[in-house]
C-alpha cells in the first residue's frame, strides 16, 4: 500500500512537472508564431526608418521618433504609456564633410570622411596638415610631440578580423575613435583622422562618439572617421611618400542641451506589480542612415514584446515596462535619467533586458546576474531549442540598462548573430533595406520568452524569499 | 607507492589527453583564423558570380565555371585535379517570359513571372484563360475535371511562416512546382502558375525544377512561377471576380543532352589514401541570379577546405576530395554520375560533406550517419562551441552526396542560418552582393574543422576495426 501511494504521489508529480513544462513549451511556441504570423516590428521599423530616418539627439527627427511610438505604444491598451523628460546634448553636423590626400606632388585624391559626433568643427576653410599614422596610443607616445606637433595624427588600426565576435573586435579598436583626440593633442597634433570600425573594405565612414574630457576649448582638435579603402589608400600613400598631406574640412558644432524624453509604457502586474522587468532600446541615433539596426530594431522588438505578451494570452504577474531610451550614442542621459527617477521612487527593477546589438537573427543572451539567476536560466535552454537559441553565457547587458544593476537583479543583453553588424553600425548603410523580418521577429519572439519565463518563475526566488522572510 | 604509481598514471593520461584536445583546439583555432585573415572563398565567389554569373547545366557560363574551377584548383598545388564527363540535360528559357491579370472588364496588370526550369513553352502569341486557385492536390481533385479543363490552375499556397527552419516550410510547398503540371493536366488544365517558393512579398519570381514525370508530350503544359505580390494580387482580383483571367508567354525548351564535367581535386591521403571523405558544392545554378548562395557558396567554401587545410598544416591521413558537382538543379546528373564512377572503381567513400544551403553563418551540421558516428561527432560539440556552432542533429545531407550512402559512411550537410536563404533562392536576387563574406568564410572554416576531426579521429571506428580483422 505504502508502495502504491508513493508511486502514486510519484506519478502526480511527474504529471504535475510535465504539465507545467507542456505549458511552457507551448506558451512559447504560440509567442515564436504570433511573432512571424503577426508581428508588427518590422511595420513599425518601416515607419520609423523610412518615414522618420536618422534620430540624432535632439533633432526634429527624434522628437518625431519621440511622438510616433508614444502613439502606437498608446494603441496597444497597455495599463500605462508615458514620457518622462530628460535634457539631452545637441550636436549637428553641419553641411557634408570634405577631403582629400595630397601628394608630394600635389596631386589630390578625394576621400570619404565624417565627422566624429562631439567633434569640433575644422577652421571655416578646412584643415590641411601633414600625417602620422598610428596604431595605437603606445605609437603615439614614441612618436612625440617632435614627430606629431603641428601634424594630423591618423590611427589605423584594423579591427581583428580572427575574432568571433565582432563586439569584441570593436572593443579592441574602439579607444582610437574615443579617445584620439584627447591623446592627439596631449602631444600638438591638430587634427584626428580615424580607420572606421568596419570589418568590410568599403567606402563608407562610420561615425560615433569621441570625448574630449576636460580639455580645455583651445586644444579641442577636429577628428573625423575615414572609410576602411580609403585608410587603406591613405596608408599605402603615406607608405610611399611621407609628404603626403591630408586635407579635410567640417562645421559640426555642440549646441545647448534641449529637452527630451524617454518613452514609456507599461502592463501591471497582476500578483506583483511592484516588481519591475522592463524591455528596451534606445530611441536615438546616428544621423548618417536611418538607424534602423542601432537601435530602430532594439526599439520596435521591445515594444512588440508587450504586445505580443498580450496577442499569447500571458497576463505578467510582475509589472513590464518596456523603455525607449533618449541618447543613448551621445551622453546616455535617458538611461541614467530612468535609473535615477526608479531609485528617487524606490522602484524595484527585478530585471531589465536590453536588445541594442541589431536586427539579425537572435543566437542567444548575455546576462549580467549572480550565479542563482544564471543556473535559473540555463535550466530553461531546452525550451529555447527548437528555435535555435544556443548563447547562454554571463556577460555585458547593455548602455542602458547599465545603471539599473543591484546584487540581486537579472541584466540582460539580446545577442544576435554580429557577422554583419559593424557592415552598417553607424554608417550611411545602417538603413530598413539591411534588415530582415523574419531575423527581427525571431529576436521579439526570443525576447518575450525569456520575459515571460523570468515572470512566471520569479527572479532570484532564493534572495526574494530572504527578502520576504525580513 | 602503489598509490603513487596510480597517481602517476593518471597524471600522465589526463596530460595526454590534454595535449591532445589542446592540439585539436589549437588547430581548428588556426583554421578559422586562416579562413577569416586569409580565406579564399569570397575572391572566388567574386568571380564566379560577377564575372562569369548564373551557370544553367549545358550553358556556356557552366562550361566557363567547370574551367575557371579547375585553373584554380590547379594552382593550389593538390595531388590530383580533373574533370569527370557526364551529360547532362540542356533546358533553355529563351526571350524574358510576360504575363498579365486581365480583370472580367478587361483591365490588363502586368504581373512578373518566370518559366519553370524544365516547362514547355506557351504557344507562340501566349496562352489566356480562366484562372482555378488551389492551395493542394486535395482541392485539385475536389475541383475535378468540370471545373479545371481549359483553365490555368495557380497553386497558392505559401510558405509556412512559423516554422523556424525555412527548408521545411520549403518542402510543405515544393511539390506544387514540381508536380503541379502533372496533377493539373490529370484534369485538363492548360497551363500552371505557382506562387513562388519565398517567404517574403516582393516582385521578385522564383524559378526551380519541375517534372512531366511520364506524360505523353501532348499533355505537357506550360509552367511558370509568379511572385509573392503578383500571387497576393491573382488571388484577391479572383475573390473579387471569378471571371479574371490571365495571360502568360513563355518560350523555353528541352534541347538534347550535353556533355559537361564535375570538377575534382584531391589531396592524397598519407596513412590511408583509399579512405575517401569528399566536400562539395555544385557548380550550376539558375540562370535568374547569378547563383551566389546557390550554390557558388558551397563550391567556393569546398574549395577553400582543401586549401585551408593545407594553409593550417594539416597533413590528412586520408584523401580528401573536393567535388564541384554539374547539373544539381534540374537532373542531379553530376552526383549520380559521381557516385557511380566511385562505386565502379571500389573506392571506399567513409565521409562526404555538402554545402548546398547558402552563405550565411554556419550555425552546425546535419548527419546521416549511424548512432557510433553521431556520438562521436556530440563528443566534438565543445570544440565547435566557441565558433557558435551548435547545432548538430541527425537529419539529411545532401542531394549530391545522397548516392554515396552506405551503412557505415558518414555524410553531412553544412548548416547555416536559413532565414534569408528563401529570399534569394531560385530568384534574380541571389546575387554576390547578397553574400557577406565573413559569413562565407565562417563556413569554410567550419566544414574544415569537421573534414579535420573526422580524418584525424577516423570514420567510426568500431566498423573499421571489424573490417581490418577481416
């Protein structure tokens, strides 16, 4: 008898634990469909990228951007959907950038520059100064001020192309775009010319941010990004002959900050409404195409995961906001502004994910969390199978979620495939036609599984439990 | 001291078995670092593409490929590189197909169509008539002889949006093209039109194989592709009016048979050179395109395995063979022929790998191969996994390689992100510039390390072992 029962109780739970993973199998399954059969992502990014186009801070274009997903955001009967202000840096580029390499023997060869975003503007007729290539800031120091004062400082170190992950490539070259400038001028260059983060021979340049720190305005240097072929020409040219000159010419300019806003919206929780997971993307963005991978994609799949939360019949336990970020490229003011108004009101954010990588096919997460929230998650990767979701590793998150991290909270980054990101990142080809449906309705899909597990599970039930027992 | 002695012996296994996984980790390493710094494959793919373009089977262009392929194989200093004859049929779509809708009133709309590879011709001046839409063979027959004799039949039904894996909505569609003539003309219908194979709506018609199977050639009719938009359109103009017709004129046909060639290099194996484990790709394409992913990609990224076996120091035990393979598309004359020559001169395949899915990111393989090869190949999962390679299941392997089957080999299909591949596929938009090389080369490099580790390790071992003691 006793033998009977136990079997008996042992029966109900497996049926109990196979129920429970039925319905997680299919709950996630009816997400990975209403995403491809119904999503609206990619409708929104069509709007966003071609309607609207390039979301630079405080531009006319990002207060559209602002307007345009309040009010579909608003459409979607979500509990709450608000703005909350944040002053944010203004830099305009200006009319286009020129240039060319000339020659000892005076012969001038057109080439394809932009201005880096914070960068002062040349003088009114252009700059033109002899080169000193570099690799690295190492270089530069050798160099000194003898070999660089009065010249323009070019750093031409490629991104390795061997890694993996071209993240990790960027971070390796990334240093010459930001901080060059204030390395340049430590030793008299007047100017900056950067290899642009593109693992592709083309001739586009890719913008992004640089700082000057506290340099004082006087010894603030124009710098400016060169397309990889023309890094290459500009190289051999040198090469051949050490008088070849650069010539390059632009009147971006900062202006005043101006006001903006992060947009909100938000599904109440129906067991713990004061416990926080948001979803987001930054609104913002580079002035060159029209944003549509960084982070027009991040944007419309975090909004889509609300909506199809709702579309797969989910009602949360816990309060999902999903979060437009203002500024991320230039300041990340809305980023530290959200973090800053949920610790003024005591929020408390359980879990924040961050989709800011591009539109390409999902392969996994990083997740920036303590080891309990991560074995939590690595339980879940068979029912991530079937849509070949395979990255679980600990990691970054992202810019602007960044702020929101406590010991006890789950960080997450979207990873998708990165083979083609930096093709288009910050580039005149970051535009609608470089993204595919289906590869941003997977990467939705992928982000609403991992919310609703992280709501139906609980975050961290060792530390919440703790916490309740206080 | 018994202890000691244990402790040493188990010191010394885990250290050889260390240096071993350390020596397997170090040159898949260099693999990907020589196919990524210093492949090949997409300067092939360059000229494959751009400078010799689509290469239908008995075409000039497939001629000019089988010997630019072999002039490069040649220089790569193999033991070994040839052509294999084999004919192979000769079908031609002649003058640009035209269709239009012609609603009940009259009103005439251009729709874009393609002749399907194999189709007779329309009549001279065209062919018009009432439209039947299907979505199966099942509606066909329902619909029966009254209602289809005399009329076009136009196969609708699309691709499965949420599968995951874009080939299997391919094959819940394919067999309208490919038997949709001969199910249509058991009812007396006058031509085909087919919703063509592509997930996405554009104007873009996809054209493939289709099959008269053995229908005398008077029952033979006319078949074409229409596109996702032009289908959309067909349809709802038919919900509106049952009397819409339409008109399409194609002049393709069937010539004789030709002679052409696969194209093969090979390394000699050095401890066991009657092991054969080939890789290969095939060499035709459609003509609409210029066949980039399908399937230049496989033929460049077999190419490079060799070379990039040779580059990384690799000295192969076995022969290893790269086959570019003529006539996949419409006859699989080549892979046949192929196998048959192999089986007449009792060469002992024990491996063949394919890669006939475009040139996207590598995401693992597929194995047709018994259960001691299939573990052996999980036991390798965490060499792949820091290249993101993760999927490796049981499943098919490829069209050309398929004859090759016996119990004991293995064989392979590379598998790479499907969810752009059905946007091109057939399609004028499978073009180079459709192909990211990064991508490309990941597969290169992938399909090398496989080739690797099974040469290496050897081909399941326990048969080989039972037929050595024979």
């Amino acid at each position: 008898m006793r033998i009977l029962k136990s079997t008996m109780l042992l029966f109900l739970l497996l049926t109990f634990f196979n129920v429970n993973a039925q319905t997680d199998e299919e709950a996630i399954k009816e997400i990975y469909k209403q995403s491809l059969t119904n999503g609206k992502s990619y409708d929104w990014l069509n709007y966003l990228s071609t309607q609207i186009g390039g979301r630079l801070s405080g531009s006319l274009n990002a207060e559209r951007a602002v307007a345009y997903t309040k009010e579909e955001l608003d459409k979607l009967g979500l509990d709450k959907v608000w703005l909350q202000p944040v002053m944010v840096p203004k830099w305009v580029r200006g009319y286009k950038e020129s240039a060319f390499i000339e020659s000892g023997k005076g012969k001038k060869t057109t080439v394809n520059i932009c201005a880096l975003g914070g960068s002062v503007s040349t003088p009114a007729l252009g700059l033109k100064a002899n080169v000193v290539e570099v690799k690295n800031f190492e270089e530069l120091k050798a160099l000194g001020k003898e070999n660089i004062a009065g010249k323009i400082v070019f750093y031409n170190r490629p991104m390795q192309a061997d890694l993996i992950s071209t993240f990790e490539a960027y971070g390796g070259c990334v240093n010459q775009r930001y901080k060059g400038a204030v390395e340049a001028s430590k030793y008299g260059a007047i100017g900056v010319i950067v290899r642009s983060m593109n693992l592709r021979l083309d001739d586009l340049p890719h913008t992004g941010s640089m700082t000057y720190d506290d340099l004082p305005v006087a010894n603030r240097i124009p710098s400016a990004a060169i397309s990889t072929n023309d890094a290459e020409l500009l190289s051999t040219m040198l090469k051949l002959d050490k008088s070849t000159k650069l010539y390059f010419k632009q009147n971006c300019k900062q202006l005043k900050d101006v006001l903006s806003y992060n947009v909100i919206g938000q599904i109440t929780g129906s067991e713990f409404p004061n416990e926080y997971m948001i979803v987001g993307g930054h609104l913002d963005s580079w002035d060159l195409g029209d944003g549509s991978h960084d982070d027009g994609a991040g944007v419309v799949q975090s909004m889509d995961v609300l909506r199809l939360l709702k579309e797969s019949g989910i009602t949360p336990k816990r309060s999902i906001r999903v979060v437009l970020f203002m500024n991320e490229e230039n300041g990340l003011r809305g980023g530290k502004k959200y973090a800053e108004v949920a610790k003024q009101k005591g929020e408390n954010h359980v879990f924040a994910l961050e989709s800011d990588s591009g539109g390409f096919t999902p392969r996994g997460f990083s997740f920036d969390c303590n080891d309990a929230s991560f074995n939590q998650v690595l339980s879940w990767q068979p029912l991530f199978k079937p849509y070949l979701i395979h990255y679980f590793e600990k990691g970054g998150s992202g810019a602007d979620v960044g702020p929101l991290k406590t010991e006890t909270n789950v960080l997450a980054g979207l990873r998708p495939d990165s083979q083609r990101y930096f093709d288009h990142h910050h580039a005149s080809s970051d535009t609608f036609d470089a993204v595919n449906k289906r590869e941003l309705e997977l990467g939705a899909a992928t982000m609403t599984a991992l919310v609703y597990l992280f709501d139906k599970y609980g975050i961290n039930p060792i530390t919440n439990e703790k916490q309740i027992k206080k």
